[in-house]
C-alpha cells in the first residue's frame, strides 16, 4: 500500500469505529481480514494512523473547524496528522492527491485549517481531548491542571515489563533482552521499559525466551508500583479478589518469595482463565486459584482470616486511555454510575475477609474521583471499623519515597498517572482494620 492509500483506509477504519462505536482491535482485525493483500507493514502503519486520530480526535477536529456533535473521520486524520506528527501542509497536500486508493485534495478550508491550527478558543475538553461531560469530573479530580494531565493521556505508551524475581535479577534481565534496548523503569525497581519506534512498532515480547521462561512479564510499571505499594510479605495470607489474568497475582506472590498463601478468584470466571498458565511459568507455588461455580465464589472459609484483601476493582478504565484512545470515546455517564456501583459491592464484600489489623487494598486504572477517592471515603463510613493508612508514610515504608508526593484529591490514596510518573492513570488506597 501507498502511504496516500494507507491513509484512505484509516478514514474508513475511523468511521466505522466512530459510527459503530467500536472497539479499535474489532475494526481493524475486520480491516485486515478483508484486506488480505495489505502486509504486516501496511497493517501497523494503519493501525497506528487510527490510535493516534483517536488520541486527539476532538483538538484535531477542533483545529478543522469541526464543532459541535458532528463527526469527521477525514477531518480528524487530516488535524492529527498536523498537531501530533507535525507533518507540513504541504506534505499532507502531497498524500492527499486524489489520485487512485489517495485521499481527495484538500480543499480551501481544509488548507486554511492547517495552516493556522488555531486552539486559542478551544475549551479544555477540547485541548484534553476528552469526552465534554467528564470535565466536571477531571476538574474535581485535578483542577487548573486537568488539561495538561489529560493532554499526557494522548501520548504513546510504551512496553512495560516486570522482572520475576523468583527467577532473575534485573541486571541480567537486562543482559538476556538487550536486543530489544530496554532501560530500567526510573520508579519501579523491578521494571524495564521499551520505547516504540518512529513508526510505532514495539517487539513481541511474548516470544522471546526470557518470557517463555517466565524470567520477565508485560506489565505496566503503575501496576508494578501498586502492586509493591500493597505491601504484601513473605506468610501472609492475602485475598487477591479480582484477580482477572493475574497480573498483580504474580507480583505479590514474587513479593512474599513464594512463602504464605494467596488465594485468587474473581467472578469472570473466563478472565481467571489464563491465570494457571501463568502461574506455572512464573513459578509460583502459594497461590491457590478460587474459580467461581455459577457465579458464586467459594470463600466462606476465608472470612476473617486475611492479613491483605487485594481489591483491583472494576472501573472505567481512565488510565489506560494512552492505550486504549477508543475507549474514552466510548464511555458514556452509565459507564460511570454501573462501575461505582460494582466497587462499592466488591468493596463491602472484601471487607468481610479482612481479619483484625489486617489490609484492604482498593486499587483502580481510573483517574476519577468518584471512582477512586470518593468511593473511599464512602466506604469509611459504611464501615467505621476501617481506617486509611496514610499513603504518603506508606509510599516511604516501601522504599518508594518518589510516589508520596502524588496524593489524591482527598488526601486518601496515591494517584499515578502518565504526566506525573509516565505510567498508566492507577489509584491506590489502603486501609487497616482496627483491632478488636
């Protein structure tokens, strides 16, 4: 494919995606299935002219002269290919030739458009790139600076991995990928880090052996850090309660050097699916996998007894949004209200594990308040039995002093996010239960 035609089709894609309301991998695996001709190059290039329209798809549109409601699919590639990739008019006159599979020549708006590319009137859902109705919320959540926080979301996320201490050291995790140019995570002591290149493309890193082996595991260093800041140790007994694929599962179990027990369970039993492979490469050996039986999860023997109940808890997905940019396009107000809903139960269900003295750990992927710091402070006084340990003096326990800068809007947990610590958006609160 010519780059002009590799354009062409990602309007199409973006259409689709936007009309539809689409995930972006569903549209683009049907793109690719009905375009067999299109090769592994053509498809990356694509894919990422699609990601990176939807990561600024309203300044983009905004920088057209697009308003309102209305939906431009060429608009919106045309304005990112000017804001994001810095591309020239001229360049993008150039692709845009009209000629066979090429984008129609820009008209004389179009060109005006990109000449000036004027934000200077954009309100700061416009400038952030986020849906209008969630301003409210980023305003509460970070105030004066919701813009340059959420303009960090439309960034490219890089490869994040965690070293498996149980089998390597990160000297020489580093030496077995050095192929791949990793670095070491600044924050997380365990992490290395790929950057993707010009063109997008990062290496398959499940085929390399070092993974094979389970030495390494894909994870973002913001779940890397909530998972260290959870403070599990070795004999504990911990409840990771929406264990899904296991990613944090594996982590606290590197944490506590395979001694004490953790159960794992989650109500989607087809998301705990993958976690006995895992578990397996990984070579963990205390985690006993708890798989729901028709939707119930067996844990009556479990009450009481926790010294960590683990909440990662479904959310709206916030922060991931550097690698997901559909979905904030997606989310809608009862998005919201369905997910606050699901926290407050699983947090008053995990409440009943937790033993005296004991941890509660609620963790989300959202930067929003109402899913994150709110939700805490209604739980305290649903259950007045549970206090926050202050996450700052955590922060410092852990050896992880550099995050204790970044509370929350209320005070009550850690918020990362990618313009803070370059991670993935994570909150994380932890309580203890008072003594009997």
């Amino acid at each position: 494919m010519t780059p002009a035609a590799r354009l062409s089709a990602a309007i199409g894609i973006i259409d689709d995606i936007l009309a539809q309301k689409r995930p972006i991998t569903n549209a683009l695996k049907d793109w690719g299935n009905a375009n067999r001709y299109a090769g592994s190059g053509d498809r990356n290039a694509v894919g990422n002219l699609v990601h990176d329209s939807l990561r600024v798809k309203a300044s983009a549109a905004w920088a057209m002269g697009v308003r309102g409601e209305e939906e431009n699919p060429r608009a919106i590639l045309l304005g990112m290919l000017r804001l994001l990739r810095g591309m020239s008019v001229e360049a993008i006159s150039a692709l845009c030739n009209g000629d066979r599979f090429a984008p129609a020549p820009l008209s004389d708006a179009e060109r005006a458009a990109l000449e000036a590319v004027d934000l200077s009137d954009a309100p700061a859902w416009v400038l952030g790139d986020y849906a209008d109705w969630l301003d409210a919320s980023f305003i509460t959540a970070f105030g004066e600076n919701r813009v340059a926080e959420t303009r960090a979301m439309a960034a490219r996320a890089p490869v994040d991995l965690r070293v498996n201490p149980l089998k390597i050291i990160r000297p020489k995790a580093l030496e077995a990928i050095g192929h791949l140019n990793p670095e070491p995570t600044p924050l997380s002591p365990l992490g290395l880090r790929i950057t993707a290149n010009a063109e997008g493309r990062v290496p398959h890193v499940q085929s390399e052996p070092a993974f094979l082996k389970g030495a390494i595991e894909v994870q973002d260093e913001g779940s890397q850090l909530v998972s260290l800041l959870a403070g599990a140790e070795p004999g504990m007994q911990v409840l990771d309660l929406c264990a899904g694929g296991g990613g944090k599962t594996l982590a606290l179990a590197a944490e506590m050097n395979n001694k004490g027990q953790i159960f794992a369970t989650d109500s989607d039993q087809r998301r705990l699916a993958p976690i006995h492979d895992r578990l397996t490469r990984a070579g963990v050996r205390n985690v006993q996998v708890r798989t729901p039986k028709l939707g119930v999860m067996p844990l009556d023997d479990l009450a009481s007894l926790m010294d960590m109940v683990l909440v990662d808890a479904p959310c709206t997905g916030t922060g991931t949004w550097r690698r997901h940019p559909d979905a904030k396009w997606r989310m809608r107000p009862t998005s919201l209200e369905l997910r606050t809903g699901e926290q407050r139960a699983v947090l008053d269900h995990a409440a009943g594990f937790v033993k005296p003295g004991g941890r509660l750990v609620y963790i989300t992927c959202s930067l929003l308040d109402e899913e994150n710091g709110a939700q805490v402070a209604a739980f305290i006084e649903r259950h007045p039995a549970f206090s926050v340990i202050d996450p700052a003096a955590n922060a410092e326990a852990r050896n992880l002093a550099a995050l204790a800068p970044h509370k929350d809007c209320r005070g009550l947990g850690l918020l990362l996010t990618p313009h803070r610590t370059n991670t993935d958006g994570f909150f994380i609160a932890i309580l203890t239960k008072n003594p009997v």
